[in-house]
C-alpha cells in the first residue's frame, strides 16, 4: 500500500506533474501509515503543499517518529483525527 502511495505521489502529485499548490489529504485507516512515509520521503514538499490533514480512525503516530517540534506543531495546526465512537 505504501507502495501504491508513493508511486501515485511521483507520477500524479509532484510539482512537476500536479499544478495545484494545495493539498488536502484524508486518510482512513492504513491510509495514516502511507501520509507517515509520504512525510517522511517528501517532508519539504508535503510540508509546503499540504495544507489540510484529515485521519479518519486512521493509524498515523508514525508521522511523528519522523517530525521534528516545528513540523509537530504544523501537522497539529493543519491535521485532525476524527476516530470511531464506541458504542456503549
């Protein structure tokens, strides 16, 4: 899967192939592992183009394993992770 990511981010979404100067990324589920190792390959870029984050129940702590305080702060002004109530 992460795999899949980063070839649709090199053939669709570089700067040189995608013009929009803004990026909005919802990741569901596996899909925040594959928004960690697109940060973490790509951080400069993602960091200037992505502008909102949104996980939804998604597994996405890897992303910080790769952020430094700055990106941190970043990705907690532009992200946010809706997860799944639990039903009581």
């Amino acid at each position: 899967m992460v795999e899949h990511t980063e070839y649709v981010w090199q053939n669709y979404i570089t700067k040189s192939k995608c013009p929009a100067k803004t990026l909005s990324i919802v990741a569901h589920s596996a899909g925040g592992r594959c928004t960690a190792a697109l940060f973490k390959e790509h951080k400069k870029e993602f960091l200037d183009r992505v502008k909102s984050l949104v996980f939804t129940d998604a597994i996405y702590h890897d992303i910080f394993n790769y952020a430094n305080k700055s990106d941190q702060a970043k990705l907690a002004e532009i992200g946010v992770h809706f997860k799944a109530f639990k039903k009581v």
